[in-house]
C-alpha cells in the first residue's frame, strides 16, 4: 500500500521523489522503488525517517503499529503530522502509544490508477493547514471523504475492502454464466470485466445512480427483471452476513490491540 501511495503521489505531481523518506523493515524491497524514482531517498531505519520527516506516514499492518511507534519514542518531533492508513488502529490507541497529531486514512487498491475513495479522519489539535494538505495530496489519486472513525469499520468494507469483493461477487457471476453455457472462460471474464467497467463510467460519470441505472435496464416485464427479483429476494442477507463478519473481525483485532 505503501508503495501504491509514493507511485500515485509522484505519479500524479503532487510530491516529487525527494520530497519522500522511506524506511522499511526488509531494505531491499526498496531498491526497485528507489531506481523508479530517482531522488527517494531511502533511510537506513525508521527513526532517522521521522528525524527527518515533517509529516510521518505509518503503513504497516495494525500488529506492527505499536512496536513501530514505540521504537519511534522522541524522534517523532512534536509538530509532525503522523498519517496512519493501519486498520483497526484507532487514534485513541495510536495516542496512548505515542502522544501526537495523527490522521487516519483507509487507502484503496482501487486507487492505484486514479479512482477509488481514500476513508478520513482527523484526530485533535491536527492544525488546519495540515489537515488540508494530507487532504489535497490523497485527493490526487482518489476522491477523500472525510468519516467519523466509529464509521471506518463499516466504511472500509464499501471503499477499500470493496476491490476484492466486487472481484470474488463478479467471479461468482461469471462462473453462474459458464455453468449455463458453452461460453469459453477466458471469453466469459473478458465479457463481465467489460461490462463492469462500462457500467462504472455509467455510474460515475453518466450521471445516474443505481436506481436510475437498474429502471433503464430492468424495463417492465422484460427478462432484467426476473433476475432482480432473485438478487433483490437474496443479496441482503447475503451482505448483512458479510459486514456481520467483517464488522465482528474489527472488533476482535482491536481486542487484541488494546490487549
Ligand atoms: N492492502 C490494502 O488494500 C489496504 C487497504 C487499506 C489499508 N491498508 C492498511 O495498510 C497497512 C499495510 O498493508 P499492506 O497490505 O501494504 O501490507 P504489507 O504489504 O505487508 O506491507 C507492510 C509493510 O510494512 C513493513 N514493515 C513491517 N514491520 C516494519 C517495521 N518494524 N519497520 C518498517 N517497516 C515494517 C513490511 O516489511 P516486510 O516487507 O519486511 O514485511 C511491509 O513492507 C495495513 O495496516 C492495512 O491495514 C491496506
């Protein structure tokens, strides 16, 4: 995730390569990053990274966040903005770890090409300025939208969770399709990747939303509609279950953080 952040913000001229310190556990993984971006510079460690740093990005997974932040004890300057993208790690713990101005972000995969939403939050005493500009730079790869953090749980499952299942939900589509015909597979992906990616544009930038979208298709009596009888009859049990799952594994890493 890290690595999709510096690509999209070179990428999209809001940081330039020498604008960015990075560190990471395994040094070596930051070779290819450092030859794609002449200028990076790459630290020997992460304290020498927040020694630098005016604004502190933490992109390990939330396990991890407690012995990075300890292991950042009084090389965090007080005025450093810290932007945490961790799941489960809310700004509550983060400060207990270590006292700071923190942001939270919830990044997608989705915005590794320009789109998706990036999920936000500030903690107190963010100064304004600071706030806008971590704003401004994920608002170059994605659009931002600021959420309360009791909401980022149940917000994560539609904006960043959301690439992976909306692969698994048209896989399953798409497996239904080849179960019902002589449709080669590699034709039958091709066909609903396609379909999907029109039917995006149509949402995104077509300017209808679902429901316009579903009256245009699923015109009265025709064969759209028998299908929607079945999805409309099963998918809300089907996506209750999901958050039910997803929503109670939040809960249970968080346990483990305040442990
Ligand atoms: N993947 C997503 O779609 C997504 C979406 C939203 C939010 N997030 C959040 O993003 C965070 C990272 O997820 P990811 O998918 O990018 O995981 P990842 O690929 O495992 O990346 C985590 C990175 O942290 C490094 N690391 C671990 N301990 C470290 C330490 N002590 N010091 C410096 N670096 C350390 C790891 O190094 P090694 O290479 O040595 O393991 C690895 O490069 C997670 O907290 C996750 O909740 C992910």
């Amino acid at each position: 995730m890290a690595r999709m952040l510096i690509d999209g913000f070179i990428a999209a001229g809001t940081c330039v390569p020498a604008d960015i310190i990075v560190s990471t556990r395994s040094p070596e993984k930051l070779i290819p990053l450092a030859a794609r971006h002449p200028g990076l510079i790459a630290a020997e460690d992460n304290r020498r990274t927040a020694l630098s740093a005016t604004r502190l990005f933490l992109c390990v997974k939330p396990m991890e966040i407690k012995g990075v932040l300890e292991g950042l004890r009084g090389a965090i300057r007080p005025q450093t903005h810290v932007v945490s993208i961790a799941a489960c790690a809310e700004l509550g713990y983060l400060n207990r770890i270590a006292p700071g101005r923190y942001t939270r972000v919830i990044p997608s995969l989705a915005s590794a090409l320009g789109g998706g939403v990036s999920l936000m939050c500030h903690g107190p005493g963010v100064p304004p300025a600071d706030c806008a500009f971590v704003e401004s730079l994920f608002a170059s790869i994605s659009r931002v939208q600021l959420l309360p953090e009791k909401d980022f749980a149940a917000g994560s499952d539609l904006t960043s969770c959301a690439p992976g299942f909306i692969a698994a939900i048209f896989r399953q589509f798409m497996e239904a399709g080849l179960r019902h015909s002589d449709i080669r597979p590699q034709d039958a992906e091709r066909m609903v990747i396609e379909t999907l990616y029109g039917t995006a544009r149509l949402l995104a930038r077509g300017g209808l939303g679902f429901g316009d979208l579903i009256a245009n298709v699923a015109t009265k009596g025709g064969i759209t509609e028998e299908g929607m009888r079945c999805l409309e009859a099963e998918l809300p049990a089907l996506f209750d279950n999901v958050f039910a799952a997803t929503l109670g594994k939040h809960e249970m890493v968080k346990r483990i953080l305040s442990g």
